[in-house]
C-alpha cells in the first residue's frame, strides 16, 4: 500500500526511467532494435524491480499514464538516436494488459508517434500470450495498431496457455522464444526441440524470431545453425541507458 502512494508519486517526480537492451541480428552482427524496460529509482528504497511495481501499476490503474509515459519516452528516444545520426533503430515496448483495455490506445499511439514524428516502421509493440483478451477483440485491436503502420512481437512465446490458432489470425510480424527455453537449449534434448520447432514455425509463418535470455556461448552457437533471426541477453548486453547506446554505435563505427 505504501509503493502504491509512491508509485503516484513517481512519475511526477521524474524517478522512473528507461533502459534499453539491444537486440542483435544474428547473420550481420547489427543492432537493429533494442527493448526498451522501465526502472524506478525509489528515494529511500533504492532500484524496485518492475517484476514488483508493473502489477501495482496494473492494479491502482497507475499503469494507464505509466504506460504512456513508457511509450512517448521510447519514441522520442528512438527520435533521438535517428537525429544523432545512428543508423536507424527500432525500439520495442512492453504492453500491459491494462493498456490492451484503454479505450484510446491506438489513438494514443498514434499521437505519440506523431509528437515524436518517429516513423511508424521503428516502433514494435511487444504482447504476452497470456494477456487474457477475448480472441475478436484482440484481432481488431491488433489490426488497428497494425493500420498505423507499427510491428507486432508476441512476447515470451511459448509460455502461456493460449492455442497456436491465434498465429492465424492476428497480424503479428514477430515472435520472441521465452529465456526459460533457451536456458537449458544446450543440456535438455526437450528445449532443443521446442525451440527448433518454434524457429521453423515462424519461417513458415514468415515471421521474425528473436531468442531471448541468451548468457552463453553454446546457446549462441545453437541458434546461429537453427537460423535464429535475432538475439538478446546478457552475452551480447544488458539493458542500458540511452547514452551507452549511443556510445556502443560509435565504438562499433
Ligand atoms: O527488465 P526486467 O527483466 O527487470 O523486467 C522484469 C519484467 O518487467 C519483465 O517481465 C518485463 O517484461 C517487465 N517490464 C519491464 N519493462 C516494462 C515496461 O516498460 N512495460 C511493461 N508493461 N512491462 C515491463
Ligand atoms: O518479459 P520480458 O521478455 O519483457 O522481460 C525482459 C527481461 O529479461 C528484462 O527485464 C531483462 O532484464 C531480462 N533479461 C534480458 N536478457 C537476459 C538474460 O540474458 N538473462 C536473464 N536472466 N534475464 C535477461
Ligand atoms: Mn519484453
Ligand atoms: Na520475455
């Protein structure tokens, strides 16, 4: 109850902020995209983890004009970096299901992107399987937000209940395979096949895949030869802020 009367505070009092975590294409070596997730540095209780405060966000309704806050930082962020002269990168942002039932979403997003005048193409919004969002509601909205010219990414794929039916339906350009498959990819003969059999799924489907959680070499290795299009985990980097991403191009150039 008490983070939640600071969680009200926070964002007037600037104390959340942004990291970004690269996402690296695995046949050029490039960054393409990087994720952007959402810090708090509490006054007194020092870095929360968003594992604890997303669901506070969620539940006091905070996460309405947190969320927007995320998005129009991202893009104007991502604005940034293009007119820093980095080559062009797409940022991708987490959606929480609170935000899937905001009224004005997509005209939200689509303000957001106009302000910034971030081109549509570089922002990818990221869903979970297991937002629980009646499957013809969900195609609309996806289809909406897809009209104004944005990427899809099916987050932590694989871990949620919902049936494979959806991949048919909704207008999704990427599929992110959960770290909890990846971590073992290299010991466990089950992961191995699953995230095989994820990877050939979405080249039939004609959709990107990006592995994520990636701390070793060896799973490196696994994917590279599975034909992985993209990857993100701590091996290459951790999230980090705007500024190191700048400097990472500039080292890299
Ligand atoms: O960055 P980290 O691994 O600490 O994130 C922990 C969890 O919080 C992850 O599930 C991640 O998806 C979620 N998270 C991080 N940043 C954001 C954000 O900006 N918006 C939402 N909705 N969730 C986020
Ligand atoms: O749920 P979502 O996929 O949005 O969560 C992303 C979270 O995963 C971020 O909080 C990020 O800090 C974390 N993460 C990114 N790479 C790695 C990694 O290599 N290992 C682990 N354990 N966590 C990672
Ligand atoms: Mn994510
Ligand atoms: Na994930």
């Amino acid at each position: 109850i008490l983070l939640e009367q600071d969680l009200h505070n926070a964002l007037a009092n600037n104390e959340f902020y942004l990291d970004y975590q690269p996402q690296v294409n695995l046949k050029s070596g490039a960054i393409e995209s990087v994720e952007a997730l959402v810090r708090w540095q509490h006054p007194n209780r020092g870095f929360v983890s968003p594992e604890i405060f997303i669901p506070i966000a969620e539940e006091c309704g905070l996460i309405i004009p947190l969320g927007k806050w995320i998005l129009e930082t991202a893009c104007q962020q991502a604005k940034q970096w293009e007119e820093q002269g980095l080559p062009p990168i797409k940022v991708a942002v987490n959606l929480s299901l609170g935000q899937l039932f905001q009224q004005d979403l997509v005209e939200m997003v689509g303000e957001i992107l106009q302000r910034s005048k971030l081109d549509a193409h570089y922002l990818q919004l990221e869903i979970t399987e297991s937002m629980t969002m009646n499957i013809d509601q969900m195609t609309q909205l996806l289809h909406e937000l897809k009209a104004l010219g944005i990427q899809i990414a099916v987050d932590d794929f694989g871990t949620g209940y919902s049936s494979l039916s959806y991949l048919k339906d909704f207008p999704i350009d990427c599929l992110k395979i959960d770290r909890t498959f990846v971590r073992n990819v290299q010991h466990n003969p089950n992961d191995e096949a699953l995230v095989s059999m994820i990877i050939s799924m979405a080249k039939h489907l004609r959709l990107k895949v990006v592995a994520e959680g990636i701390e070793e070499v060896e799973q490196l290795s696994f994917l590279m030869e599975g034909g992985c299009d993209y990857i993100q985990g701590y091996l290459f980097s951790r999230p980090i802020s705007p500024q190191q991403i700048s400097e990472t191009f500039h080292d890299l150039h």
